[in-house]
C-alpha cells in the first residue's frame, strides 16, 4: 500500500444506484425506514464548508510515513487538500473544483495523473469517483450499487447500532449509531474477494448539532496496512474565496542536461 494510494483514484461519472424496496426498521423505530437511512448516509452533515488540519499517517511493513495536512472545502466537489512533511514544506496540493480533480508534486514541480487502477482489495474503491472518495473527511463512505440488502438492529456497550448488509458486485457492510446518527464502520470486498478493506470512523465531536469523526482508518483486511487520517482542528469556513482552489504556479522544471 502506497503511501498517498487514497490520493490516486480516477474520475468517474455519477454513480447510479438501482431502486431498492423500502422498509422500515425492525425493533419499534417506525421513524427510521431504509430509505431514510439511504439519504442520511448520501448527505454530508453540517457543517459542509470547512478547513481542518491534522496529521495522515500510512503503516505497512517494514513502512511508515506521516504527514501533516490542511483541507479547505466547500464540501467534496470543491476543495483543496495539502500535504507537508515533518519540516512544514509543501508535498502535495490536490485539488477538485468544478468537476476536475488534479494532484500537483511540489516536491518536484509537477503535475501528477491520476492512476487508473489499483490491486487487490483497493480496486473497489479505486473504481469510485473521487468526489465519493473524498467524502471520507465527512465521515461519510463511496456506496456501491447493490441488488439486494439486509438490516440487523442491536447493542453494544449500551448503545444502538443498526447493520446494513448490501449485496451486489461488490459486497458491502455498514454500521450506523441512530441516535445521534453517525456511521461508525464500513466493509468493502470486491468480487474476486481479494480482500477487504475496514474503514473505521472514531472521536466523534458535536459540532454545529452535527456528529463529526475526527478520525478515520482504513485497515486492509487482517494485514498490517493501515491509512489513517486524523483531525486536529477543525472549524467552520462559509467565506472560501474561489482563488483557494486556484492551480498552483509550479516553477518550470530546469533544462534538460545534454552535455
């Protein structure tokens, strides 16, 4: 697992969902239906527009790198994302505004394309479009189209969850807290079942009314590969000028040496 692999994945057009029977929950929650629980997990919670800061860190073995990032956003289809190493010098900008997404090397005053794949139990993800990806700093997961699904309702440790099972090309597992309502874990494995990936959304914090993980984890199945993103500030920006999603001037790359 490459360090930036979650910066790397393609653009695609919108993702259709085909209609799915409705229902409500089992338990007494006639309140909650499954189409409701469809809409809260497809709408971001306020609030959208914000800049945070805080640290990515990715683990393998034998592997290990930690940056620290800024993200100023809009909401998924607008906002810039910038890496910096251990010293504060800029690494990487990523930036999607308008229906393009970009990645720019400051390390080496390029542009970066977008790769087209990737193995094992990334390709499910990578085959999402990047808005869906991003929606990860909201605490939200891409949601594949399914053909069937199955709701389960519980507790643990004193509090409810509700466990939606999609079925499909790909097979996809979700946990949700109800009350307050927050998605807490995801599983995704693609069809040739070369793996899962486990997200995990923790260190959940009011703001605004609204429940917000500061920290996100993605595990690839029971290795050792593990991206974690965490927050350590966080606030409200409904003021983002459109020049924050201007493309970097990269100075221009030195001659090349023919001597």
């Amino acid at each position: 697992m490459g360090a930036l692999c979650f910066l790397s994945f393609p653009l695609f057009a919108a993702i259709e969902r085909p209609a799915l029977p409705d229902q409500t929950l089992p338990g007494g929650k006639g309140e909650l239906s499954f189409q409701s629980l469809l809409d809260r997990l497809s709408i971001l919670n306020e609030p959208v527009s914000r800049e945070g800061t805080g640290r990515l860190t990715a683990r393998a073995p034998g592997e290990y790198y930690r940056f620290q990032f800024r993200l100023i956003a809009r909401g998924p289809e607008a906002l810039r994302l910038e890496l910096f190493d251990l010293f504060g010098r800029p690494v990487l900008y990523l930036i999607s505004y308008l229906g393009e997404t970009r990645i720019f090397s400051l390390a080496q005053n390029k542009e970066i394309p977008l790769r087209q794949s990737l193995p094992g139990p990334w390709s499910p993800v990578s085959q999402m479009p990047i808005i869906e990806i991003m929606k990860l700093f909201w605490g939200r997961v891409p949601l594949f189209p399914s053909e069937s699904y199955q709701i389960k309702t519980g507790e643990e440790r004193g509090k409810e969850f509700i466990k939606i099972l999609f079925e499909g090309p790909m097979h996809q597992e979700l946990w949700i807290t109800p009350y307050p309502f927050s998605l807490t874990k995801s599983r995704i494995k693609n069809q040739k079942n070369e793996g899962e990936l486990e997200i995990l959304f923790t260190d959940f914090s009011s703001i605004a009314g609204s429940q917000i993980p500061l920290q996100m984890e993605i595990k690839e199945g029971q290795s050792e590969n593990v991206l974690t993103l965490r927050y350590e500030t966080l606030i409200l920006r409904p003021d983002i000028p459109e020049d924050t999603f201007k493309i970097p001037d990269l100075p221009p790359s030195p001659p090349a040496d023919n001597s």
